[in-house]
C-alpha cells in the first residue's frame, strides 16, 4: 500500500455555529431583562403610562362635552317659519236678530173688554181682517146721547131757518124792523154752530166705536195674542197695557247685527252676507246689506247693520238667534302666522325675527283678527322675514341662534323622490 505523508494531509475546516433566528435572539434577550432590574423599571413605567392614559382620557372628552354644550347654550336652537298671506277678502261673522220686515203691536184705542176674538198666534191674516171685537158701553152710550143732541141742534136749526125766512118776508112791507131781522139771522147763525158742533162730537165718538173692532193693518202673520173673551183692554200703549195683537211679515226678513267699530268702514251696502243657523244645519241664506245706522252706538261701540233675507218658507222665525257671516274686502296687505309665534308684553305685542346671520329682533306688531291656529298681523311685518316659533323667554334683541327648522320650506315628495329613482335605476340597467 502507498504511505501517505503527514505533509500532504490538511486540517479540516472549523464548524461554525448554526445563526439564531430572531424571534429566539428576543427571547433570549427577554429572559435576561426579565433576570436583571430593567424588567422591573419597565414594567413600573407600562404602569404610569397606563394610569396617565385612564385619568387623561375621561378628561379630554369631558372638556369636549363641555365645550359643545357651551357653543349651544350661546347658540338656541329655534324653529322659523314665513308669514303667510292672508286673502285679499276675510270673513267676519257675527250674531244677529232676525225680525219681521213689517212688525208692529196692536193696541186697544177704547176702554172696555174682549167680546169676541177670531185670530190666533201663527194664524195668517189680510189687510182690512177683522181680528176681535171689544165691548164699550161708555162708548155706545155716548154716541148714542150725542145722536139725540146732534138731532135736537138740527131741530133748532130748523126752526130759527123757517123764522129767518118768515122774517125777511116781512121786512119787505115795513112790517118789522131791521133790528129784527138781524136778531133773527143770529138765531139762526147760533143754531147752526150747535149743530156743526154737536156732528162734530157725534162723528168722534162714532169714530171711537168703530176702534171696539179690531182690524188687521196689513197682511202677515199673527206672532203674539194677548187677550181672551172678557178680557179688560185699556186706551193707548203706555207702560203696563198689554198689546192686544203682533203682527208680523216675514216672507222677507230684517236681519240686525251690532258690528264693531273697527270694521264699521269696511261694511259696504248692497253687498252680499251668509245667514246661517244651527237650527239649519249646512243650509245658507243669502241676505243683502241694505242699511246701516251711520252712527255708532256711545255704549257698545258698534255700528247697527241691517241685513235683509229673503224667508218664502217660513223657516227663520221672529226673533231668532242667527249667525251673519260679511266678505269684507282687505285695505291693506296681511299676514297670517301662527299663535304661538307672538309675545305679548306691558308696552305691545312682538314677534321675533331671524336675520341671515341668525341674529334675533324684535318686531312690534299689530293684532288682528284670531283665526285660532293663527292671527292676522295687519301692521309690522314683511313677506320675507323668517318668524321664530315659540320663541324661549331667554331670547333678547341682538340674541344668537341656531335654525334648526325651517318650516317654510316644502317638504320633499318621499314618493316623486321613489319614482324618480326607480326611474333612474331602470335607465341604468
């Protein structure tokens, strides 16, 4: 065999250590942290930070919390809304008394007591009907009486004629003298005057027993009877006697109403008003403004309007309740908003406004008619203002606020927005 020499034969190469990975390089570094007191200053520092980041929170939100809760309590939140424009023609209705066009009592023009009455409450009458009958022997007798004083004065006459006559015959022949004649026309003349003044007595109380009957005046209905047979009816219509009959027209109706002063100007004659009642429910009448009493009442402050309605029926009655209902025409621009929006105070009524910058002002309004849900504001207000709604009691001029509703913009259409996306949608596809 061939030697081989130590000469040729190398050493081996050395072995190097495999190279550690370093997840195990940190771990080992972790096990000799964890062996020294670094771990334990490390671990007191995780603490602190931690504790640092528990208090430091909490309190970095609640100064966040405190600061919107500041810039809203400077900022109110408030709701406005546009007045609305209130129709050029408003409706006023008032409460009125319906009469008869034609309406009088009938009263007794002789003393004495109801012999016969033929005429009752809603009984319709004629002109020139008779109605009752009164009995008045005071009257009677004294026609009678003044009959024989009226035919005794005649008698006379007649005599102190026939003597005048005889009288002037003879004067002719001389056989009686002119101061004879004279007395006899004198006679004559005196009888004459008796007589004129006996048929004068005579036709009056004639004339006053033609009033113990009772006439209609004109045509109408009966509305009241005061009287029954033997009844004592006395002369006149002072306070305390009882009127014997009221008669009444009614195919066309009076309709009064008090209307207040401050719509006095705007009550226009021959116009047109709505007559309801609540005995008729849903029907309307339609009266015409025909009069009114051009002057307005000291004590109540209203001015007396006449209404006249046609009633061919019979179905509104005297004296009934009804409601007047007059389109009045508006004299200047209003405006309509709603109730809840207007601040009374001592010196006037005031409704707050929002500018662009949403900076609140006063507005100093005047109040016209309640409509209920909203009030007319004739004076004090433009279309363009935005009014605050249930404005809070803290709001001063100058105040600043946040609009968080604007009621006078529309509402969007949920279904035209569904519709319009549908259709959207299908173009797309």
């Amino acid at each position: 065999m061939k030697e081989i020499s130590s000469s040729t034969i190398s050493p081996p190469p050395p072995i190097e250590p495999p190279p550690i990975k370093p997840k195990e390089k940190f771990k080992q570094i972790l096990k000799k942290i964890k062996k020294g007191p670094a771990f334990i200053a490390l671990s007191f520092g995780a603490i602190l930070l931690a504790l640092l980041l528990i208090g430091l929170i909490p309190r970095i939100h609640n100064q966040l919390v405190l600061k919107r809760f500041v810039a809203i309590a400077n900022e109110i939140p408030v709701s406005v809304i546009k007045p609305k424009l209130a129709p050029p023609v408003t409706d006023l209705r008032l409460p009125g008394t319906a009469r008869g066009y034609f309406e009088t009592p009938i009263w007794a023009r002789v003393n004495g007591y109801i012999k016969n009455w033929w005429v009752d409450i809603g009984d319709e009458v004629k002109e020139g009907q008779l109605m009752a009958v009164i009995d008045a022997p005071d009257i009677d007798r004294q026609v009678v009486e003044m009959e024989g004083v009226l035919k005794s004065a005649e008698a006379n006459l007649e005599i102190a004629r026939i003597s005048l006559d005889r009288w002037k015959e003879l004067i002719k022949t001389r056989a009686v003298s002119q101061q004879q004649l004279d007395e006899r026309q004198a006679a004559y003349d005196a009888a004459l005057a008796r007589v004129n003044a006996s048929r004068g007595q005579y036709e009056h109380w004639k004339e006053l027993q033609n009033f113990e009957k009772i006439y209609a005046p004109f045509s109408g209905i009966v509305t009241a009877r005061n009287i029954d047979i033997g009844t004592l009816v006395s002369l006149g219509s002072d306070k305390g006697v009882r009127e014997l009959y009221r008669i009444s027209v009614t195919d066309v109706m009076r309709v009064y109403v008090a209307v207040p002063q401050n719509y006095a100007p705007q009550i226009q004659l021959g116009t047109w008003a709505d007559i309801t009642a609540s005995e008729f429910p849903g029907k309307i009448f339609k009266g015409l403004v025909v009069r009114t009493a051009k002057a307005v009442d000291p004590l109540s402050r209203t001015l007396l309007t006449e209404v006249d309605v046609g009633n061919p029926k019979g179905e509104i009655i005297v004296n009934m309740y009804v409601d007047v209902t007059f389109h009045l025409p508006r004299n200047q621009e209003t405006f309509l908003v709603p109730v809840n929006a207007v601040i009374d105070r001592a010196d006037g009524n005031y409704v707050l406004t929002v500018d662009e910058n949403n900076i609140v002002h006063y507005n100093k309004v005047e109040l016209g008619k309640d409509l209920g849900q909203y009030i007319e504001i004739p004076f004090g207000l433009s279309k363009d203002q935005k009014i605050v709604l249930n404005p809070p009691e803290i709001l001063e001029e100058g105040s600043k606020v946040v609009v968080v509703a604007d009621l006078s913009q529309p509402k969007p259409d949920k279904k035209r927005e569904k519709q319009l996306l549908q259709k959207g949608k299908l173009a797309h596809e």
